[in-house]
C-alpha cells in the first residue's frame, strides 16, 4: 500500500482537520459500541496515510457509525474521530455522486 | 638520611585488652537460622573477650548506646560487631567508636547475615558464625590505633575536553576561586554543541548558547585554555596529580587542519565559527611538552555520532540517506532564499527520519561493526532531536512532508512532550516498525518522482506493509563513547560495557570515578543532552571544589609498614609491589650505621599485600591486616569454639 499523503487534504474540504494528531491509542476502537474491527481507529489510520483504496474498498463500512460521539469525546488527543467518519461519508458520497451514477 | 632510634622496648607497653562482641538478630534476619544465644555464650567463652552482648538491631540508637557505655565505662576497649556486610555497617560502628572517645581502628566486622544466615540455615549456620566471631574476636584482641592518611592537596583542577560539561565544570570550578586548566585536543571550544542549529526543545540557537558560555570562560583569569593539547602522560594521586601536556600543533591534528581551511586565517578569539566552534587562536607551528600539577581531573571527553556501517538503511549505497548531524548541518547552511529546501540541487518534498540507528540494538538482530560491541543502550536524544528536526522543516518548508520511523519513541523531560504534539499538528506521519523487521530503503527506479522508496510493516496500520517515496532519508544516529583509550590506559579508568565510563555508583555516588580524586562530566560517562551533560558538569565541579576547598584529603590507614628491625634491606618488596612510586630501598641510618631499608610513601600504597608476601623476614606489614593478626584468626578458626 503506498501513502500519498495529498489525499488528506483532499479530506480537509469535508470538514476533516485534527485527525493528524491521533497516535494511534485505541481509545476510539475500544469505546464504540460497534466494537467492529478497529473501528474507526483503522479508518482514522488509512486516512492519515492517504489509502484512498482502503477506504473505498467496502466504504459501506462508514454508514455502521451510530454517531454516538464517544470516540470524539474520550480521544486523548482531541483528534475528534467522529468528525473524520463524517467527513469520509461526505467524500464517498461526493465521489458517488461525481461518477455515473447520479 | 632519615635518622631513626630502634627501641625494642617500646613494643613492649602494652595496655591489657579486653574485647566486646556485640551480636546482633538484625530483626530475625539472623536469629531466624543462627541461635545468636547460643553463638553469644560461646563468645564470651573466647580468649580475651570481656564481654558479649546481643541486641535486636545493633546498629539501632540503643544498640550503639550500649557499646558506648561499655568502652565508656572501661569493660571493653576492643570492639566486635557480628551483624550484616561492612559495607554496610562498618562504617557506622567505627564512628561509635569515634563517638565514644576511642581510635574508630580498634574495631572489627563478622558478617553473620550475608555470609552466615542467608545462605545456611540450622546448626551449620551457629556453627560458622561461631567461626567467624571467634576469628574477629582473636584478630580485635590484637587491633592497635591508626590513624589515616593526611596529604595535602593541590589547589587547582583539571578538565579534560571543551565541550558544553566541560566548559561548564572549568566556569563553575573558577567562580568558587579554584585555578582551572581546561585542556582541549582540538583548536575550538564548544565539542559536538557547536555542530547544532536550533537545540531542541526550547529552540535556542547552539552559536548563542555557545558564545554565552565561552565569553564567561574567556574572561575567567582562574582559566588557563590549552587547546591542540593532549594528555600524554598521568602520575600521582588524589590531590596530587602531575598531568604531561602535549600542544600539537596543526599538523598533528585533523582537528587542525579545519582552522586552515576556514575563510579567515586568523579568526577572532571568542568568535563563533558554525560546525566548529569558538576559536580561542591559532595553534602554535611547532609541537611542544609541558605538564601541570593539578589536585583534581574532571574527564568530559565526550561522544562521537554513530557511524552507520555501508548498506544500513541504504547508507553509504544511495547518497540521499544522511546520518541526523549530516542533515541538520545542511539545513543549517540554507540561506531561506528558496521556498522549497534543496539539497544538492534537488528539492525535498519527502523527508523520511529512521529513529534508533546505532541505539537500542539487540544481539542476533542487530550486527555490529567488526570488532564493536553492540550498542544497547537508548542514546535518548535522537528522539527529540528528530522531532525537532521535522518540526524545523514542515515550519520552514511547508511543502516538504516529514515521515518518522520508530521503534519506540518517547521525548523525556519538561518542554519536549510538546515536540511531539508539534510534530502532530505539523502534520508529521509516523509509522512504528519491530526490531526484526526494519524498514527497506530501495530505489525507487528512474522516472519516478522521488529516488527512493522505504517499505515498513507498519504495526500502527495492523502490520500492513506500506511504501513511502522519500527524496532524503535521514538516520538519527544515536551516540558512541569518544576514542579515549589513551586515557583509559593511562589513567586506568573503569569502562562499561557499553563502552563509556563507569561512574563508582549509579545514584549515590554518580560523577566520581572509583580512582579518587577522578570525576566525571557529561556524554564520556553515557547518552546525555546538553542540560544534563551540564548538570553532571555543575555536579563534578562541587565534587572536585570539596575536595580541593579542605585543603587535605584522608586516606584509609591500611598500607604497609616497615619494621626496620627486621628488614634487612633485600628489596623483593619492592620488585613484587604493582604500584609505581608506593615502595623503594632508601638509605636509613639506624643507630647512628647505614642501612639500606624499604620505605613505604603511604599516600601511593595500595594495601594489597604483595610486598608482604614475599618479605623473607615477615619485616613488612599492611597496618589492621598484620600477618600476626591474621595468623591470631586462622587459630581461632582452627580451635573450634563450636565443639
């Protein structure tokens, strides 16, 4: 998988700033009530390195999120996870809607 | 000639002596396995003792009252104490001694916890510690005063290399009045610091920082600068330390060539030369030898960067993978004139930072340089050094993106959390790899954009393995000891395995040298940053001023001593003895005739017994460790008080 970090800028025009500063902890994965594969700890990493792919791959996944907010409120690092899974939905649905579908 | 009257009578006078024992439970750390009863009732059955105590914790208040009572009040005027290991507590029983009014020297240690009840349990456990009271018990009945060594010491200090500790060392040593030499083998002040640019975390300039420091020392009249010098030669003892200096000269430096190639010939002493130094004046043409008389040596020899082998992350095969000071060095040289930060002649939009090069290596997945050790230790500045490299380039050179390569990464002490945090909101990528499966660093093929590309398995995306273009790798080399054997031979210092220099005790006792009168200062002793290498400097220079401030240093009393009677002048004490300067034949009138006689100098005495040894007419003797003595113990091992 190569990082093409541009793809997060990209993600800056829906709204996503802070995911950058998550490390990599957890907290996110452990406190969602899907406790679903590292969700979205994974998503929050392939967004920071750019794995556009990834995402795309089975981006159903990002209509699982409930929306609760416990991820953004307990993230240590305010990087406000639950923002990204937004954000990312405002992506897919961009890049849907841009395609020949609509 | 040294005059000396014989009388055989003298040795005749002595007082009766009476032995106290005093046996301690140690809470039950001994009388759980040793019947300390039992044990104090055979004591005060053997010769010469007068009396035999017990006590819950002898080195307790009351338990040392009870022993000043005794000698106070005339029943003993010999001391045992059967308890723990005298590193402990002998030091604590001479000063009862002490406190009582008698010579702290009439005291002997029984280590009954160490040697007895922690390692036997039962009746063979009473049964040696009985040997072994008996045995103090004989060699205390035969104890006599002593008194310690008294030299007088030099006041003046040495310090060895001019980096940041040992600059500070040399102005702190001259602000409390103690004339200092600091002695440098390159041309310039300021070692590895004058290498820096912005030091992380406070972001200060090295060449201020630098230049603050060196205008203090400059201007201290206490300081006598040598640079171009090296130590060639070592003699003499705490206090009294004779030092052979040699000035160099250009050639025989590499250090000396750099002042040649400078755009000045003559720099200005006090000025500040980037990836130098602070110049204090050019060598001098010619070689010469001097030597100083100093009291105290403080060693700040310092660190050199991690040399990666050829092929280490591509290192040395692609030239754009640079060790950590290569890379802040070119930084340091761009002007800001272009957005974009080149380096030979291309631009970096991909700067990729592997931490842990050379640091934290694991034996069977590391692989040292022929016939280096493995260096597995953190070098605990290349973290914070890294960060704020990264942060340095994403706030000067936005375009350049920053990706760092951990195995671990941690940023100690106050202000360099924050460096992290920085880093993550410059937008810096981390990836975290294992030991065993390092990052690739390949070519990336012609045509691409970026020369080279790193592939990691990256345990931060579940073990993934990832590919990242980078126009510049950058290797935090973490830190090796300086090249001192030299030094090390000369002055025979304690080295670690890890190859630095080995402080007496890591938290007690942690910038002195087991070699009196030797401390040590900053990176020659482990990984340090600046405040810390300034620290131990600061720390060294009390160390040494304490010394140096009593105006006499004393020493233990257990060197050897020449019966002059008996000695009849063969001089195989003085072959055997390992000790340059402790022991030689001196002519010594005795009686009014001459006489060759052996003559100890008791402040280079070692203690260790050789001499005694080999003496044909047991003439010699180490003072509190008396052939007789020894001879008073083995019989009273032999006597079995036991059975």
């Amino acid at each position: 998988m190569a990082v093409t970090p541009e793809f997060f800028e990209q993600l800056e025009r829906f709204g996503v700033a802070k995911t950058f500063e998550c490390f990599n902890c957890g907290t996110c994965a452990a406190i969602c009530p899907l406790v679903y594969e590292h969700f979205p700890r994974k998503l929050i990493r392939y967004a920071q390195l750019g794995a556009l792919d990834r995402i795309l791959e089975n981006p159903k996944e990002l209509w699982r999120c409930l929306h609760c907010g416990l991820c953004t409120q307990t993230c240590p690092r305010e990087a406000n996870p639950g923002e990204l899974i937004l954000g990312l939905r405002r992506f897919v649905v961009d890049r849907w809607r841009r395609s020949q579908h609509v | 000639m040294r005059e000396v009257q014989i009388d055989s009578a003298q040795q005749a006078q002595a007082e009766e002596k009476r032995v106290g024992v005093y046996i301690c439970h140690c809470g039950g750390n001994i009388s759980d396995h040793v019947d300390v009863e039992a044990l104090c009732a055979r004591a005060g059955q053997a010769p010469g003792v007068a009396v035999a105590r017990t006590h819950m914790f002898m080195c307790s208040d009351p338990g040392q009252e009870m022993i000043i009572k005794d000698l106070q009040e005339g029943k003993v005027n010999r001391v045992v104490v059967a308890s723990c290991a005298p590193s402990l507590h002998e030091s604590t029983f001479r000063g009862t001694l002490q406190r009582a009014g008698f010579n702290p020297y009439l005291y002997e240690h029984a280590n009954i916890r160490e040697q007895v009840s922690w390692v036997h349990h039962g009746r063979p456990a009473t049964e040696k510690a009985t040997a072994l009271v008996a045995a103090a018990a004989a060699k205390a009945a035969r104890l006599e005063p002593l008194e310690p060594i008294r030299m007088d010491v030099i006041r003046h200090a040495t310090v060895i290399g001019a980096g940041v500790a040992g600059l500070q060392a040399a102005l702190d040593l001259a602000s409390r009045g103690i004339p200092v030499a600091l002695i440098e083998k390159s041309p310039f002040l300021g070692g590895h610091v004058a290498k820096l640019d912005n030091i992380a975390p406070s972001n200060e300039k090295a060449s201020e920082l630098l230049t603050r420091l060196t205008r203090q020392v400059l201007d201290q009249p206490a300081i006598t600068v040598h640079t171009c010098t090296r130590v060639v030669g070592f003699a003499g003892c705490v206090g009294n330390f004779t030092l052979r200096i040699k000035v160099d000269g250009e050639q025989g430096q590499d250090e000396g060539k750099k002042l040649h190639s400078m755009p000045t010939k003559t720099p200005r002493r006090g000025v500040f030369l980037p990836q130098y130094g602070v110049v204090t004046g050019s060598c001098p043409e010619n070689p010469a030898e001097d030597s100083i008389e100093t009291g105290a040596v403080i060693l700040a020899t310092g660190f050199k960067p991690y040399q990666p082998m050829f092929g280490e992350y591509g290192y040395g095969r692609h030239p754009q993978v640079v060790t950590l000071p290569e890379a802040i060095q070119a930084l340091a040289g761009e002007n800001g004139s272009h957005p974009v930060w080149h380096w030979h002649g291309r631009p970096i939009r991909n700067l990729a930072i592997i931490h842990c090069v050379g640091s934290r290596q694991i034996p069977g997945v590391h692989e040292a340089a022929e016939g280096a050790a493995l260096n597995e230790y953190c070098s605990r500045t290349c973290c914070s050094a890294s960060l704020g490299f990264a942060n340095q380039v994403r706030e000067n050179y936005p375009v350049t993106r920053v990706f760092e390569f951990y195995r671990d990464i941690r940023t100690y002490g106050r202000g360099q959390e924050e460096l992290y945090q920085r880093a993550s909101k410059n937008r810096v990528l981390f990836f975290r790899f294992e030991a065993q499966e390092p990052p690739r660093i390949e070519s990336n093929g012609t045509g691409s954009e970026s020369p080279l590309q790193i592939t990691v398995k990256d345990t931060l995306t579940f073990g993934e393995e990832v590919q990242v273009a980078a126009d510049l790798v950058v290797l935090a080399v973490g830190m090796k000891p300086n090249g001192i054997d030299d030094l090390v031979e000369m002055m025979k210092l304690p080295v670690g395995s890890d190859g630095f220099l080995l402080e007496v005790h890591p938290k007690l006792r942690p910038v002195e040298l087991p070699n009196s009168g030797l401390l040590l200062a900053g990176t020659c002793q482990a990984p340090m940053d600046i405040g810390e290498a300034t620290n131990a400097a600061s720390a060294a220079a009390v160390k040494a001023s304490g010394l140096l401030a009593r105006g006499f240093v004393e020493l233990d009393p257990f060197v050897a001593e020449v019966n002059l009677e008996q000695c009849t002048g063969t001089g195989a004490c003085v072959v055997a003895c390992p000790r340059d300067g402790a022991l030689q034949l001196a002519e010594v009138a005795v009686n009014g005739k001459p006489f060759k006689k052996a003559q100890v100098s008791p402040a280079f005495c070692l203690g260790c017994g050789a001499c005694v040894a080999v003496c044909p007419t047991n003439a010699i003797n180490i003072k509190g460790w008396t052939l007789k003595q020894y001879e008073a113990m083995v019989d009273a091992i032999v006597a079995d008080l036991a059975a």
